[in-house]
C-alpha cells in the first residue's frame, strides 16, 4: 500500500469523526413523528413553556459527548396561523439565553424533507456565553411540520466550546421526519 502523508493525514482525520466518544445511533420520537440520530444515551424530560403567547407542552431528549452538549425539542402548536411566530420567539428565547448571542448570528435556511418551507426554518450559528460564562457555540435548528390540524415545532442544538460544523452537520442530517 502506498500512502502518501496527505492521504494518512485524511485517513486519520475521517476516523477521529468517528471516534468512539460519538457513537451515533438512531433514536424515534414517536410522540413527535421525529427519528434522530445522537452520539450518545439520550435522557427525556418535558416541561410547560410559553410559545408565542401560547403555553405548551416542551419535550427534550439530549445528551453530552466528546465535549459537545446535542438536545432534540418539540412542541405541538393548536393554532397553526401562529407557526411562525413560535419559531422566531423560540429562537430569539435560544439566543437571549447566550447572552444576546450577537444578534447578526449567520443564519440559513434550513426545511428538512416532509418540513414546513417557512422563512422561520433556519439554521443558526451563534457564538455566546453558557450558564457558567465560559465561550460557547450553538448550532442550531427550527422547523414545522403540519400534523392533523396541529403543527409540530422542532428545535435541534449543539453547544460546543468552539464551532464543529462536521459534528452539527452529521446530528442535523439525522433529524428524519417520516
């Protein structure tokens, strides 16, 4: 086998993407008509939150691995006229929290298949400060789903101390809506 130190060097760095603090799995939501996938054992927790003037019922799976916090959220929304209005107050309620997360965060659009194609469905990159005012980076999702006569609200996060668009790119590519 010829190697070359360019081609070890490439072959090095693929397998640290998939080294084993990330063991990704998939993991349904059916509650949430939502597959994802997560590095490590997710835990479950749900709580009432304030939507848009709406409370709701918030659901949250997530994990930490390799340094790097991953959280799934979802909420059912009764009135589907304000789908867009939830989307944009969940993700300056996201950036509030890092503390203002400076307000020209790069931002795209994201609408994964079966998705709402809302202006609201974005993916954000926002540098800020975590609970403890250490640096931190979010990489973050928003999008809807029509179910029934609701509307499903999701929300997807990594927070790292510094940006890994690889590892966001592999969670965000694993949020499957059937």
């Amino acid at each position: 086998m010829n190697w070359t130190l360019t081609g070890a060097a490439s072959a090095l760095l693929g397998l640290a993407a998939c080294s084993p603090a990330l063991n990704w799995r998939s993991v349904a939501l059916p509650e949430a008509a939502l597959t994802i996938t997560l590095p490590c054992k997710p835990d479950h927790a749900t709580r009432k939150v304030e939507l848009a003037g709406t409370p709701v019922d918030l659901s949250m799976v997530g994990c930490e691995a390799d340094g790097a916090t991953f959280a799934v959220s979802h909420a059912t929304l009764a009135d589907p006229a304000q789908t867009g209005v939830a989307l944009a107050h969940w993700r300056a309620a996201v950036l509030a929290r890092l503390g203002g997360a400076q307000a020209q965060a790069h931002e795209v659009p994201f609408v994964p298949r079966n998705a709402l194609p809302l202006p609201q469905s974005v993916r954000t990159v926002a540098q800020g400060k975590g609970p403890d005012g250490q640096a931190v980076t979010a990489q973050a999702v928003w999008f809807a789903r029509t179910v029934g006569p609701q509307m499903q609200l999701y929300h997807a996060v990594v927070y790292t101390p510094k940006p890994r668009p690889e590892v966001a790119d592999t969670f965000f590519s694993g949020l499957v809506l059937p």
